[in-house]
C-alpha cells in the first residue's frame, strides 16, 4: 500500500476520532452536569461542539485525505466519480476504526461514567419508527452533502469558507433531527459509540444500527445528484450549458458601428 494512501488513512482515522471524542463526548458532558437530562437548549450546544469540531477537522486534514470522516461522504463521492471506488473500502474501515477510538477516548477522559451515561450514542427516539429514523436521517445528511458539493468541490466556490459551512451544515441538521435520531448522519459516529458500549457491557441498540447507514446512504447520493444535476459543477457542462443558452437566446438588435453589427451604408458622394 502506497504511503501518500497511508497517510491519507491515517488522517480520516484521527479526524473521525477527533469528531467522536468532541462530538459524541459533548453528550456525555452535556448529560454529566444536567443530571443525565438532555433539552433542546443543550442539543444547541451539542450542535456547536460538533460544528467547531469539523470545521477544525475540515481545515486540518482537508488537504491531506479530504476530510471526509464519513463513509456517506466516500461513497456519494464516489457515485460521482470523484473519489475512487478502489479507495472506498479502506476510507470506510479508517472512519469505523477512528469512531471506535473516539468512543475509547471519552472513556478515557469520563470513565465508565460514560457507559452509563450511553456514550452519546444516537438511538431512535420514543414514537420514531424505522422508516420515519430513515427519511430524518436522509435529509440531515442531504444539507451536509450539499454543503460539501457547494463549499468543498465545486471549483467556483469561494476560498476559506468551507470548514466553517460544512461544521455548521452538521450543527443544522442536528437542531431539525436531533429530537428524533440523534442527528448522526454518519455511519461511523454511529458505530464507534455503539461499540464502546458493547465492549464496556452497554446496553446497545444494534437493531437500530441500519437507520444510520441506508439513511446517511440514501441522502447523501441524492445530494450530489442533484447537485451535480442543477449547479453544473464540471466546467465542461457549464460551458456546454452556457453554448446552448447562447444559441437558443436571441441577440438584442444592435447599433450601427458596435461590434458585430453590419457595417453602415454610405450615402452616395459627388465623386461616384
């Protein structure tokens, strides 16, 4: 295996190891001072740990691996072919790796307290069917490609800004789902949590585990679809798109003398 690929690995393992430990671990915090009570108010702040978190993580490993720390942000790459599918795999057992080792750092740092406490991790909400997790699911990991589409790939996108939108993508969509799922959108923030806890003797939802993989899936492709559909994100269809709106608009009349316009006829002179 090439070592640029390592390296590359290495990274999505930290990052998303690095997005579980704030992210997850900012719920077990969270739950620590509040007497094991979660409201809305404290999901605000649960939404801005995992914000600040993957802007950090965008802005450091961006340039090394692509920051995707996410197996549905691999995959509806890939689906565009704009990531390679033989780099899929490894991209995936790198983001599952790092959840499981984010989910052993707030051990770590919390003791089994966290066990207790669930580790932060993402379960359906009482009254939530399956189907409903899926569509909640699918929607929040819509915004979160779509702000990767817009700030992250397409090349006309302004400089600087991506981290801080795609960190506040995630924030957004864990304030609309968050109530229902847990706002994962991520298979591999669902995982680590989920496994620390069957390691430490937790109760685990593991029945609950495909919601936060056919969701993330199935949002995130549609996505990039449709974003690659109306923004035209490769420059040669926009300038296929750009020929054929010129051709099919028609030219406004222009004055005698301006550019492309037929050259003005003399008057007759004495000397004819």
């Amino acid at each position: 295996m090439q070592t640029h690929l390592l390296r590359r690995l290495a990274a999505e393992l930290v990052g998303t190891a690095l997005l579980v430990l704030f992210g997850a671990g900012s719920v077990v915090a969270t739950l620590t001072v509040g007497g094991g009570q979660l409201g809305y108010a404290d999901l605000g702040f649960v939404a801005l740990a995992f914000a600040i978190v993957v802007a950090l993580v965008v802005h450091g490993f961006g340039p090394v691996s692509g920051a995707h720390i996410n197996p549905a942000v691999s995959i509806s790459l890939a689906v565009t072919r704009r990531f390679p599918w033989a780099e899929v795999g490894p991209y995936v057992a790198a983001q599952l790796v790092g959840g499981f080792v984010g989910g052993l750092l707030v051990v770590a740092a919390f003791g089994t307290d966290a066990v207790d406490l669930g580790m932060g991790a993402t379960t359906l909400a009482s009254g939530v069917p399956y189907w409903q997790g899926i569509v909640a699911e699918a929607l929040g990991t819509f915004i979160l490609l779509f702000a990767v589409m817009a700030l992250a790939v397409d090349t006309r996108a302004p400089i600087g800004w991506a981290g801080l939108m795609i960190g506040l993508a995630v924030a957004l969509e864990i304030l609309l789902i968050g109530p229902l799922t847990g706002g994962s959108v991520n298979p591999a923030r669902t995982f680590g949590p989920y496994l620390t806890l069957s390691v430490f003797g937790g109760d685990v939802p593991w029945s609950q585990y495909g919601v936060y993989v056919v969701g993330p899936l199935l949002g995130g492709i549609a996505a990039v679809l449709v974003y690659d559909l109306l923004a035209l994100t490769r420059p040669a269809e926009r300038a296929a798109a750009e020929a054929s709106y010129t051709a099919e608009t028609p030219s406004a009349p222009q004055p005698p003398g301006s550019p492309g316009s037929p050259a003005p006829t003399q008057a007759p002179t004495d000397q004819d």
